[in-house]
C-alpha cells in the first residue's frame, strides 16, 4: 500500500512520486503553447505550411490540459482537516477515490482494490476528524 493512515497525526501520507509525472506533463503543455504561439507570429498567413496549421491544434488542446493540471494537487501529506470530502468515481469501470482538499484542488489516491478505497474513506470521515 503506497498509502499511510497516520491516526496519531491525523493525516494522510501519499507515496506515489506523482509531483515530477506532472510538473514534466504541464512543461511540455507549456513548450507546446509555447511553439504554437512561436509558429503563429513568426510567419505570415500567407506562408503557413502543414506543419504550422498542426501546432495550433496542438497548442490550443493544450490551454485546457494545462488548466486541468493545475487545478490536481500532488501533496504527499495531507492533514485531515485539509481535506473536503472523498469523491469516489468511476472511469471505465474501475473505480477510483479522489479528495476534494479545501484549498480547490483535487488528489487522486492511487488505490489498488475497493477494500483499500473503504478503508481510506473510513478513515477520512472518522469521529476524530470532528474533534479538530
């Protein structure tokens, strides 16, 4: 389980090494904004070629992947009373469990089988969440 219950804190402690998978993912959404915007200015309408009218779809798909980016949150640990709600989901079939953190953001916990999602929600809506 790459995931602690830490009672004695009351917290949560995430070991998934996902803050370098993301910050890599929203560099090359930003060099592909960033290529695009390069392509548009330096040439003339007139002299675009086929590799030009490519980059804007590619620059323009990347606007909202690299919103979406930054709206995930990759703490490793994360005190209980930061944390809003579970939010269980479905994606095709497979369930999976996020948290709905106080400050906005969203993290996904990398479960491996629905026990271990009940378990991690039990514990994110304990009575010793109230008591902070």
């Amino acid at each position: 389980m790459k995931i602690k219950l830490d009672e004695e804190n009351k917290q949560l402690k995430i070991d998934d090494n996902i803050k370098i998978t993301y910050l890599m993912l929203k560099f090359v959404m930003i060099s592909n904004i960033f290529q695009m915007l390069i392509r548009i200015f330096n040439t003339p309408v007139a002299n675009w070629d086929l590799l030009t009218w490519l980059w804007i779809p590619i620059g323009l798909a990347s606007f909202p992947i690299l919103y979406y980016f930054t709206r995930l949150s990759t703490k490793e640990v994360i005190p209980l009373d930061e944390i809003q709600h579970p939010v269980p989901k479905n994606f095709f079939g497979r369930k999976r469990l996020s948290l709905k953190l106080k400050n906005g953001k969203t993290r996904h916990i990398p479960t491996n089988s629905i026990k271990e999602m009940e378990q991690i929600q039990n514990f994110i809506n304990s009575p010793q969440k109230a008591t902070t």
